[in-house]
C-alpha cells in the first residue's frame, strides 16, 4: 500500500527554509513511498528540486529527516499512477511554488486567493499528492486547488483523518 510522507533536508536547503517559514511548518516536503514489486525495494515518487522523479527510499531517508508517514485507509493507486503518468521526468514547479506566497499571504488576511502561478504541466511535492488523493476513488472531501495546499496544510489534512489513518 503506498504511504504518504513528510520530510524536511538533514542538511540546509534555502527552498526548504522558505517554505517552512512561510507555512510555519516543521515540514517543507511531501512525497509517496511505495514498494516496487520489479525492484524488490521501497521507493520514493517525489516532485524534487530536479524534477519529478523516483529514488529509492534508503537513499531518500539518508538526506532527509522524515517527519510523518501516513497510510491512506482507502488506496490510492489509482491517483498515484495518475500522477506518475503525468508528472515523472517533468521539471519542478518553481513558478507554482512562488506563487504559493499569494495563497498563503490570503490566508493570514482570510482571503482565498487562488495561485497566479499555476501551472497544468508541472507540479510541487504537496501538490502532487493533494492530486493524487483527488483521482482516488473516496477522497471527493478533497475540493481545494491542489496548487494552493502546502505540505503544512497537506499534512493537517491528513493529521485530521480525511480518509487516511496515521
């Protein structure tokens, strides 16, 4: 069954700096892990700085300190290839992640404002997986635009139980 995780660099990384202070979260990551049955190993499907990639999960988590690992009650294989078919070799959502700013600054003044950024070819981290909760069958609770939740907030959601155990 594929989990959802929440990380943030062992080592500084400015990208991860900025989002934890902008959300005022612990986390600046949010990515898959599944087990590859080909592979005979855990891997980690992820919107990474270099792109939207796989790595396997031992080399993931010799960087990255893990924070939370949550298992959905419901699958979401369907969501989650949905996203691989789109997404994997394609490039970091830069622009989208930037214009996250605008999303998050409308939440402190209690606005929704929708991210001037977005972009239907590329993704970030928390965006990919809100995606793929949306293409699962028993997760239509999830209404936001997957490009206005953060790994903080992504994180809160499934703290809640919105179909997911912890």
């Amino acid at each position: 069954m594929t989990e959802i995780g929440f990380s943030t660099p062992k080592n500084f990384n400015p990208v991860s700096w900025v989002v934890r202070k902008f959300t005022g979260s612990k986390v600046s990551h949010a990515f898959f892990v599944y087990q590859d049955e080909e592979l005979e190993m855990r891997m980690v499907m992820e919107a990474h700085e270099l792109g939207f990639r796989l790595t396997p999960y031992d080399h993931f988590v010799k960087k990255n300190q893990i924070i939370g690992l949550f298992t959905p009650t419901k699958p979401i294989e369907v969501g989650l290839r949905y996203v691989a078919k789109r997404y994997l070799g394609t490039v970091y959502d830069y622009p989208g992640l930037f214009g996250s700013v605008v999303v998050i600054a409308g939440r402190w003044l209690h606005r929704k404002w929708r991210n001037p950024f977005r972009s239907s070819r590329n993704v970030f981290c928390s965006e990919a997986v809100y995606i793929a909760l949306q293409k699962s069958p028993g997760y239509e609770c999830l209404t936001d635009d997957p490009d206005s939740v953060d790994p903080q907030l992504m994180m809160q959601y499934l703290e809640a139980g919105l179909g997911i155990k912890a």
